[in-house]
C-alpha cells in the first residue's frame, strides 16, 4: 500500500496532517473531560484513561502541510 504522502494530489498528502491533528484534538479533549479515548492498538480495540493519554507521545508531523493548502492569507513562509 502506498504511503498517502507520496500522493500526486496535494489535497490528499494534506489529509495525514489533517488527520494527525485531529487526533492531538481528540486526546486533548478527552484529558480535559476525564473520558476515555477508544482506540486500536495491535489489532484490538482497547481504551484510554486519561492519565494514559497524557502520557502519550505527540502526534508528531512528519511533513508539515504544503504552502498551497495552507488558508489564502497566511503567509508565515
């Protein structure tokens, strides 16, 4: 399978970023809630205290998004 950020469409090797964010999103929520974040690891679908999310390492992003897909007025290049 090939790596989606190896993609010819731009909009599409993006989409790893967008996704990588989401989950940053997501853990931060469920921290500040105090809920559990279900997720697969291994194969099998487990659960995540929020004291286990903490300690999780970043979602790190490996390419950061492309200038052509950043919002038309930032320019931070």
């Amino acid at each position: 399978m090939k790596d989606i950020r190896e993609c010819r469409d731009p909009v599409m090797r993006g989409s790893m970023a967008a996704i990588q964010r989401a989950a940053e999103d997501a853990r931060r929520i469920a921290i500040q809630t105090g809920t559990e974040l279900i997720t697969m690891r291994n194969g099998k679908i487990c659960s995540l205290s929020p004291e286990e999310i903490a300690k999780l390492p970043p979602v790190v992003e490996p390419n950061p998004v492309a200038p052509a897909l950043r919002p038309s007025g930032d320019r931070s290049d």
